[in-house]
C-alpha cells in the first residue's frame, strides 16, 4: 500500500522508480528525494475522454502527476482523510473528494442517470456535485478526503443504506443508487439541509459516509 496514515488529516506516500501515483493539485504538503510533480491535463489513466466527461460535468478536479524516488505528504484544506484499498473492485467516488491515488488504477467517469435513470441526474442537481462520478478500478490504495471523518457501511440484499446526498463520499461493490424523498425535521422547523432528499443504496458493497453535510 503506497500511503500511510500520519495522522487523521495527512497521509505519507511512498514513490518508487518506474511507479507513478496522481493527486489532486496542491495536495501536497512536503517531501523528500528526488521527486517531480507535473500537471496532467488527461485525468490519469481515464484519458482524455474522461477528461472531457469530468468538464462537461464541470467536475473537472484538476490532477498532478507524481513521480521519481521519495515519500510525499499529502493533505489539502485540513480535511480528515480516508485510505480506501482496492483488490480488483471499483471504487465510485466524487470528484472533490480524491487526495491522491496509485497510478495503476485504470480512471474513468460514469453518468449517474445510468443508475436509477432520471432519479440519478436529479442527484446530481440535489447535491451540486454534476452527473457525473469519477471511478477508480483495479489494484491498489485510494485517499479520498471528507469532513469529519469518514465510516464504512455495509450494504446488503436485505438491508440497503439510505444516506443524506451531502453526506456521500463514495462506495464500492455491485450497488445499485436512488434518490428518493422524505420528510426530516429539519424540514418542519423550517432548517432542511438536505434531509428532504435521501440516497437509496442497494445491492451488496460499502458506502463511505462522512460525519458533516458540508461541502469541500
């Protein structure tokens, strides 16, 4: 696993010749050797199509290449972070909330109205965060970022996860989403944040949830 928890805000990275890891630009913190980091106007291994995806989806989270011999310290905006490791799976995550990742994972994007159809590109105008969400597929480490901390829940045949929209971070597995409304009392004393609205996840995988309703 290329990252280490330094603390629940940071992460350490571990740059190997011949490897390259991405990150969100202006993530890193500090290093140490002989390391580079180059702007990446292709969107790592997504290429330019999911570049293209990610601005018409105007979440074009701008990424660096890492690469070279040394550790690299990655954090952004005081955000706690979240190390998600990948065994061959796919892990759906939002955009904003990528630090960095390994390079051998294959990028791309998918339209959220292909998961519950109008209910999924309604998600997308609920939560502000666009149509689209990036994926990440194959072996290795992920650290996504979130307010508050990040929890795993499991998601089963016989019990899916219903999440406030604000409070999603990503989720991994055969998982099925939809939006689907309901009243919170929030909304009756007249303070609704979101609770009107709730992400229905089913089929067998995790969500990640953090622990505020803000935005990064």
């Amino acid at each position: 696993m290329p990252f280490t928890m330094v603390n629940s805000r940071m992460v350490r990275a571990q740059v190997s010749p011949g490897q390259r890891m991405f990150s969100q630009r202006g993530a890193m913190l500090a290093y140490q050797g002989d390391v580079s980091f180059t702007p990446n106007i292709q969107g790592g291994q997504g290429g330019i199509g999911s570049m293209i995806g990610r601005r018409i989806a105007n979440e074009a989270t701008p990424l660096m290449t890492v690469e070279g011999s040394g550790t690299v310290l990655f954090g952004h905006g005081g955000h706690h972070v979240h190390v998600v490791d990948l065994t061959g799976d796919t892990l759906y995550v939002e955009a904003d909330r990528l630090l960095a990742f390994d390079g051998t994972l294959q990028q791309g994007t998918m339209f959220m109205g292909s998961q519950g159809g109008v209910m999924g590109m309604v998600r997308g105008q609920v939560t502000g965060q666009g149509l689209f969400t990036t994926t990440l597929k194959g072996q290795g480490a992920v650290a996504v970022m979130a307010h508050g901390g990040v929890i795993e829940l499991p998601i089963t045949p016989q019990r899916p996860v219903h999440v406030d929209p604000q409070a999603y971070v990503a989720h991994r597995g055969d998982v099925r989403n939809k939006l689907s409304t309901a009243l919170g009392w929030r909304d009756m004393v007249g303070r609704g944040s979101g609770e009107a609205f709730q992400l229905e996840l089913s089929g067998q995988g995790t969500v990640y949830v953090q622990a505020s309703e803000e935005k990064l």
